[in-house]
C-alpha cells in the first residue's frame, strides 16, 4: 500500500508537472510574442507580417485574460496605423486630415489635430503676406512708371529749354 501511494504521489506529481506546462505554455508563448512585438511597437515598427497579424488575431479570439491582452494590442497597432496614415497625409501637404480620437484622453490625435490647425494658420498668414507683397510690388511699379513718365517730360523740358537758350543766344548775338 505504501508502494500504490508513493507510486499514485509520483503518478500525480508527473500529472501536476505536465499540466503546469500546459499551461505555462499556453500563456507564457503568447504573452512571449505579445512582448516581442509590443518592443518592436516601441522602437516604431507596425508593419507585421501576415503570420504575424494571423498569430495576433489567434491570441486576441481567446475568451481569457490573455486574449483581452490580444485584442488590446490589436486596437493599438490599428491606432498606430491610423495616426500614422494621418501623419503622412499631413506631411504630403494634405491639411484637410480629420484625425479621429478614440476618446478625449487621445493625446497624439490631439497633438495631429493642434498640428493641422497650426500648419493652415501659417499658411493663411504665408498667403496674406503674399497679397500684401503683390498689392507693394504694384503700387512700386506704378510709381515707378509715373517716375518714369515725370523724368520723359523734364528731358523733354529741358530740350525745349536748351532750344530756347540756344535761340535767345543766337539772337543776342544778331542783336550785338
């Protein structure tokens, strides 16, 4: 009887074993790869290969605490794609990006959206100082044409003065 007990306590120590790794390995692998990609998220990098995206699904259709890990992880990187797309679009030169927030704590869709605001306000005032340059730059030209015009009327002042200097010379001289 001694030997069925010991036998039945190694028989259950081998079946808790087993089942300890069953389990340790049914979380830990995910949480492992979870952590794996939440680094790569960190350092930038939300392109996932499609096994990837297919191993993160699997993780996040579970019904346990490690698949809310999943499922929260999978919104992330959908938000990250999100701000990112809305990042590009502003760097491309479209200021018409509608950043959407996820909620009010959303603070790079915040920071996106301040950024927008700010960046058609400078070109609002870039366009404003462009009308102010073109209305000076015409008054200067048309400034300069009557400057132009008044200098064209003085030589010819002048021409007609000479002319008539020449003459009163030439008369005072037949005078003489």
């Amino acid at each position: 009887s001694n030997l069925f007990m010991i036998g039945g306590a190694g028989l259950a120590i081998l079946f808790g074993l087993a089942f300890a790794y069953l389990i340790t390995r049914a979380v830990a692998k995910p949480i492992r790869n979870l952590a794996r990609e939440a680094v790569r998220l960190s350092e930038g990098d939300i392109n996932m290969s499609d096994a990837e995206q297919t191993y993160i699904r699997k993780i996040s259709q579970r019904q346990d605490e490690v698949g809310e890990i999943g499922h929260a992880f999978s919104r992330l990187i959908e938000y990250m794609k999100e701000k990112v797309a809305a990042a590009n679009k502003i760097a491309d030169g479209n200021l018409d990006v509608e950043v959407n927030l996820p909620s009010p704590e959303d603070q790079l869709g915040h920071a996106l959206q301040k950024m927008v605001t700010s960046l058609n306000a400078v070109i609002s005032q870039l366009y404003n100082a462009a009308d102010q340059v073109d209305a000076g730059s015409s008054q200067v030209s048309s400034s300069s044409q009557a400057l132009a015009s008044g200098a064209t009327q003085q030589a010819a002042s002048l021409e007609e003065i000479n002319a008539s200097m020449t003459e009163i010379g030439n008369q005072t001289k037949t005078n003489a």
